[in-house]
C-alpha cells in the first residue's frame, strides 16, 4: 500500500449511524478502532429515530479502560461537513466532541480523530437498562429519520460484514433480541428498514462472506440490504448471553 500522512487531514469517528450513513462529503474512510471505550445504546432520541413522547435509543461510548471499539474514521472534504456534524450530532442528538486516537485495523495507522460522544449530562441521556427492555424500546419507536430498528440492524450488519473480528456483545445480543421480537410480533422487516440502499465505500475493505446470499451487498456502489429473520450471527454472541437468553 502506498505510503501516506494521515496527520495533515481532518479525521472523524463514527460509531453508530455514520458507519453506514455519513450524510457529508469525504475524501476517504477505513475501518478499525479506538481505545478506552465500549459502545453501549443509553442515548435517548427524539430527532432523528424516536420522538419527544416516545424516544429511540442510539449508540454513545462510555469509558471503559481496556475497551475497543470497533467503527470507520472519515477524512473530511470540505468546511462543510462540520457544521452538518455539529448540527446532526450536538444541536439535535445531545452529543459532544472530544478527540481520541484512530487505529487501522492492520496497525499500520495511527492518528487523531474527533468523536461525538453522549453522557449522563445531556438531557437525551437515558443510561442502562435490562437488554430486554432496550430491545423491547428499539422495537417500538421510529423518528424522522426512520425506524429505532433500521439504525439498529444497520450497525450491526456493517460490523458483521466489514469488521468480522470485532466483538461487541452488546450490540450483537441487542441484535439477536431485536429480531427475536420482530419474529415473534410478526412485523415485517422491509418496513421497519425503510427499503432504502447505503453506499458503502472504504479503503482495504475485507468482506466476511458468511454464504451465497452475503452477494447482495457490494462495496462501492451496490445495495447493502438486510437479509430477513437472519439468525446466521448467532455463533458471535458470548455462550454467556444465550444461556441467559435461554437459546
């Protein structure tokens, strides 16, 4: 690969939505980690995926000394994707901005980024409660922007498919517990999702092509839908988990 200085551009992490929707123009993105943090679904919403008497629950970070979290950095293109970032991120999700160190996953990279980061201080904050519970909350409530469902699956399904070595049992038993209900209460998937196709574009991307059906979703350019009642990821949940889950 050809050598390059990633410290003379503007680097952004994202970790929920802007893994698979970034709504800005970039110069570039690659995938791997940051340290300190793990990923868990406290923030409430109430613009984008839920609504003032029924908030969604998006992903923030919460500090966590040996944690990894694993998501895709951006380089920014122009003076306009910041404004769109604070408006999106702060002004109506409730988050703010630090800096923290970007990892490539093969370890040959390592530079700043900013990260918009939700705590217990904002008035969105809604903090932990039983899985069940969340998974019951995401299963209910959609906002502007779509589905609480959609931004769920879409995370999940991005770290399945590009990061395959990143473990976050929250969010996979989110996950598994999100489409055991949707089976259950027999609401049809399509829907929930919005029918509607992301661009995925990185740099290295290493697809983990799990069968057959793993070829609807393509990097630069082809549609990345979610395939229905798909319980294939199963086998990434920690035993742990589905012995409480009783599966």
């Amino acid at each position: 690969m050809e050598s390059r200085n990633e410290n003379t551009g503007l680097w952004v992490f994202g970790y929920g939505s802007l893994c698979w929707y970034p709504g800005f123009e970039y110069k570039r993105s690659v995938v791997g980690y940051i340290k300190g943090f793990s990923r868990k679904f406290w923030q409430g919403n109430t613009t984008h995926r839920g609504t003032l008497e029924n908030p969604g629950r998006v992903a923030t970070l919460v500090e966590e000394t040996e944690g990894i979290v694993y998501g895709r950095a951006f380089e920014v293109q122009d003076s306009a994707a910041l404004p769109y970032l604070e408006n999106r991120e702060c002004t109506l999700g409730g988050y703010m901005t630090t800096i923290t160190t970007f990892y490539g996953r093969g370890g040959n990279r390592k530079f700043p980024v900013i990260l918009y980061i939700a705590t217990n201080k904002n008035e969105h904050w809604l903090g932990d409660a039983p899985l069940h519970n969340i998974a019951k909350q995401i299963s209910e409530c959609s906002g502007p922007s779509g589905h609480n469902v959609e931004y769920l699956l879409r995370l999940a399904e991005f770290m399945h498919r590009y990061l395959p070595e990143a473990h976050d049992e929250h969010l996979f038993t989110l996950e598994l517990l999100v489409r055991s209900r949707i089976k259950e209460q027999n609401m049809c998937l399509t829907t929930l999702m919005g029918n509607r196709d992301f661009n995925i574009d990185l740099e290295d991307a290493e697809i983990d092509v799990r069968d057959d059906e793993d070829d609807d979703l393509v990097v630069n350019g082809a549609a990345n839908n979610l395939r229905e009642n798909s319980f294939q990821f199963i086998s990434q949940v920690p035993e742990k988990s589905l012995r409480c889950l009783k599966m």
